[in-house]
C-alpha cells in the first residue's frame, strides 16, 4: 500500500486541522437554529422544540461512547492513524446522512446522524492527544494549545459558517461542504508512514538511574527531581532498572503486556486525581456548551439582537477571537509556569486550571447579566479569554493523571466522564428550563422573537438561565481544587506511580503465568550475590506511602544504595 513520509510536524499540523473541521461541524446547529426549529416544528409534535433542540446538539455522545472505549484500546494493537481515518469516514456518512435527512423530513435520521458522528470524534481525540504531547517534547503546551483550540475556534467558525450556507442555500449543505474538507484529511491519516503508534508503544522502556550524584541531586532539590521523572516514572507495560556505578549489578523486567479493556479502566480509575480532573472537565464543558447552544437564541429573547443570524455571527465571532487568543496563550503559559515553579507538570496544568477558570467566571457572569450589545460583548470577550487559556491545562493535567502507555484510553474516558456530566445534559437541561420558563421568548422560522409582548415578561428568567449555566463552572474549580490538594499529597502521588510500574506485571501474575515477565540478572565483572532479590514476592507490592521514588528504586536495586 502506498504511504508517504509525512513529518511529525504535519501529522501534528493534519491532527489540528481536523480537530478544527469537526468542531465547525459541532457549531453547525447551534448557529443556524432558526432553521433547526422550524425544520423540528415540522416534522416533531411541535411540542418541547427547545428540548428537541438540544438532543441534536448532545446527541453524538452515544457514538462517541462507543468509539472511545473501542479506539482508546484498539490503539495498543492496531495503527492509530489508520483507526482515525476509519471513524472519520464514518464522520462523513453520517454527515451525508444529516443532510439527507431534510429533504426526507425525518428528524429521527437526523438525530441518529448526530450520533453516529460522535465516532469521528472519538476516533481522532484519543489518539490526537498523546502523540501531540510525545512528538511536541518541551513545547507540548503550545502544540497542545494549538490542537485544543481548534475547538472553540471551530465552534465559533461553524456559527458564522452555519449561518450564512443555512442563508445562503439550505443548511444540508452546511454538512456536505465539510466532507469535502475532511477528505484530503483523510487521506493524510491513512497514508501517511508514521502509523502514530510510537505514543502508545507498549515496548517504551522508561530509564531510572540511581548514583550517587543523582541521589545527592535529589536530597538536594527533591521537587525538581520529581519533575523531571514524572513521565519516565508512570508506564505501565515495562521496567527497566539500572544501576550506573561501575561493575554493579543491574535488575532487567521487560513485559509486552497488552492490557483488556476492564484492566485499562481499572487503572484509570483507580487514580483519584483522574477521577476529579475528569469532573473538573465535565463542568467547564456544561457551562460553556450550555451557553453556546442557547446563546443566540437567549440573545434574541433578552432583545440585544434582533435576528438569531445577526446574533450568531456576532457571538460566533466573539468566540473565535477570544478562542485564538485565549488557547494558545493558555498552553505557552502552562510552560512558562512550569518551568517557573519547578514542579510537576501535573500541579502546574491544575493551578493554571483554577485561576483562569475562576477568573472566567465572573467575567461571564457579567456578560450573562448585560443589558447592551457592547457591554456584552466585551465581558464575554474578556470572561471567556481565560476559560479557553484553561483548555490545555485541563487535558495535560488528564494525561499526566494516568500511566503513559494508558493515555488513549485515559483521554477516551476523561471525554466520556466530561460528556456524560457535562457538556450532555445541559443543554437538554437548558432547553427544558427554556420551554417551561421563556416559552414567548421562543425564535420562530424567521430568526424572531414570537411574541414580544409575552417575551418582555419573561426576559428575567432568561437571564438567569444565562447566568445558571456560567455557574456550572463553580462545580469545575471545585472539582480542579480537590485535584490538586490529592495531587500534592506524596502518598497519593508516589502510590499512583508505583502501582502503574507494577499493576501490569501483576496482571500477567494473576492471568496467565506464560506471560510472565522475563527477569534477567547480569552482571558486570564480578559474580552478584543477589541472585535471592529476585525471589522476594514482596517486591512485586507497590511500597507504602513513607517510601520516595529513590527508596522504591533502590529496594530494588540495592548495589545502587
């Protein structure tokens, strides 16, 4: 089969693009629901159209739960570019089929359109991610940054982009136009030489030296070290043990170790920190995509535009500026702040989290409560600058929460946890809080308000379900603080490392003992008299939360002492 030799800067560069197509498509419905609620009127019981609404805008979850699961593990053993270019020709049937489905007036075929195409998604976010991270080295923040901020960037684009096309022509070819631009994508992933698999080899070796420079190093400067170890110190397939003084013995434990689907959830989830960034996530995302679904719609009813068009071309721009700002910005800083603080990159992604979504917050808040255009835009501007800063915070504070050769999987169901608890519900939340309290505020097929008069009473519960869905984010920093306090606790911190060395190795103890791990003892010069190390089942146990990572090296390598 013919491949080519892309770069990892292009295949970085491919990933983003993507990552931006598919979210100008999340924007689609949201940008162009005069036309959704007239085309839900028509072919619905006319009823509850708010909540109809935001079925479409939540509905890939489905797919995308699938997917994850399915690409996440399928990544250990089949090529993750080729997975990618698979669940992304599954993207463009189902956005065939979306627009297939106005001209049918079906919006059954739509809905199950909407959620088959969360499987495109899910195919390209888990492996996106962690190669980014691996290939991108020091400046994974910005790199990441970039990756991350395709999708508000691509939300924003596919308001304006919706809009107009919907205007323009009709809003089926909002769908077709983009599977044309996903295509020559497509073609990338799948041919190009560097199958992507590198970031989740399960043969990757980490190194862990212990001399007595190095351990002076330590005493020394005992954050710093962990810094610097804090990648090679997480993987879970394989260990490699050595001593550097001359003429020691050095401890070799090699595994291939394939982990089932159970097995990588276990890990994932046994890890607290994982748990409530994961959360965190699923906050942040309900508040933002809660407000962005309704967003023209509440702009219309509370009478600061006139037209839903006008408003998501004005909103989508105001996302889009502040997006390419704001992401970017966010992940140079998560670097910079890094490399500040001498502490893991874990910490600093969580402290950088919390201030900018603290600060987001109230900005928000603001611009949810505005009774001008201009007074708006320039606290949503401002307010949502921060948020999108705490994009690559939040998903390099995820893959640092599990082990290394975990990280598809991890992200898969970190995205899981954020859509089940996040981004999901509300906006079905958000439109049954519609319907039942702004039900005059309703926009009609011409992208008006219905009826004024009604409207003008009921603008107040508007803007509380405005300002509702900016205090989701109270629950994220509450989430992202309990991280960090876990995170800072060593006992939490060096059990979590320790137990992803050894829970494989135990695993393949526990399944099957041809799959035992290969122990070698060599020597260097001289016989080694500590052939008994070997035979000790303690040794396999993860050390009790007094011990630091030099402690757990040595105990089992104890010439390096």
């Amino acid at each position: 089969m013919v491949s080519v030799g892309f770069s990892p800067r292009m295949m970085m560069i491919v990933l983003i693009l993507t990552n931006l197509v598919n979210y100008i498509d999340r924007g689609i419905i949201p940008g162009t629901s005069d036309h959704f609620y007239s085309f839900i009127g028509a072919t619905t019981s006319g009823r509850s159209t708010s909540t109809y609404f935001g079925a479409l805008q939540s509905g890939f979850i489905v797919g995308f739960s699938v997917g994850s699961v399915v690409v996440g593990h399928l990544v250990h053993t089949r090529s993750p570019f080729k997975l990618a270019a698979l669940g992304l020709m599954i993207w463009c049937v189902s956005g065939f089929a979306a627009g297939i489905s106005r001209y049918l007036k079906s919006y059954e075929l739509l809905l199950i359109a909407r959620i088959v195409s969360g499987v495109g998604e899910a195919s390209f976010i888990t492996v996106g991610g962690p190669y980014i991270q691996d290939e991108a080295g020091s400046a994974q923040g910005k790199w990441l940054g970039a990756f991350y901020a395709a999708i508000p960037c691509g939300t924003a684009i596919g308001y304006g982009y919706g809009a107009i096309i919907a205007d323009a022509i009709n809003w089926s070819w909002c769908f077709w136009i983009l599977i044309f631009a996903m295509a020559p994508l497509i073609f990338a992933l799948g041919l190009s030489k560097d199958d992507g698999s590198k970031a989740f080899n399960n043969t990757h070796i980490p190194h862990i030296e212990s001399n007595d420079e190095e351990s002076n190093d330590y005493q020394r400067n005992p954050i710093t070290n962990e810094a610097k170890e804090e990648e090679s110190i997480r993987n879970t397939n394989s260990l490699d043990i050595v001593s550097s003084e001359e003429n020691t013995s050095s401890l070799k434990i090699q595994t291939n170790y394939k982990p089932g689907v159970w097995e990588e959830m276990y890990l994932c989830l046994r890890q607290p920190t994982f748990i409530f960034v994961s959360l965190g996530y699923a906050g942040y995302s309900g508040a933002l995509i809660g407000f962005a679904t309704f967003g023209p719609s509440i702009l219309v009813g509370l009478g600061l535009w006139k037209s839903s068009s006008l408003a998501s071309i004005s909103f989508s721009g105001v996302l889009a500026t502040s997006g390419i700002i704001g992401t970017p910005i966010g992940g140079l800083g998560l670097d910079i702040w890094t490399r500040t603080r001498i502490v893991s990159r874990q910490i600093a992604a969580l402290e950088i989290a919390i201030a900018t979504i603290t600060i987001g917050l109230i900005l928000v808040a603001f611009a949810a409560n505005a009774r001008t255009q201009i007074i708006f835009i320039i606290f949503l501007l401002f307010g949502t600058i921060p948020l999108f800063a705490a994009t690559a915070a939040m998903n390099i504070a995820i893959f640092e929460s599990v082990p290394h050769a975990n990280r598809a999987f991890g992200q898969a169901l970190a995205v899981m946890i954020m859509h089940g608890f996040g981004d999901v519900p509300t906006p079905i939340i958000v439109g049954i809080l519609k319907d039942k309290y702004a039900p005059a505020c309703a926009v009609s097929s011409h992208g008006h308000i219905k009826d004024d008069d009604d409207c003008d009473q009921q603008r107040s519960n508007l803007r509380l379900i405005g300002i509702g869905c900016a205090c989701w984010l109270f629950f994220s920093i509450l989430a992202f603080s309990i991280s960090l306090v876990k995170a800072r606790i060593p006992s939490w911190r060096i059990n979590n490392k320790d137990e992803s060395l050894i829970a494989p190795i135990l695993s393949n103890f526990n399944h099957d003992q041809q799959h035992t791990p290969f122990i070698s003892n060599t020597t260097n010069n001289k016989e080694s008299d500590d052939d008994t190390l070997l035979d000790e089942p303690a040794l396999l146990s993860p050390p009790s939360s007094s011990h630091n990572d030099e402690d757990f090296v040595r105990r089992r390598n104890p010439t390096a002492a």
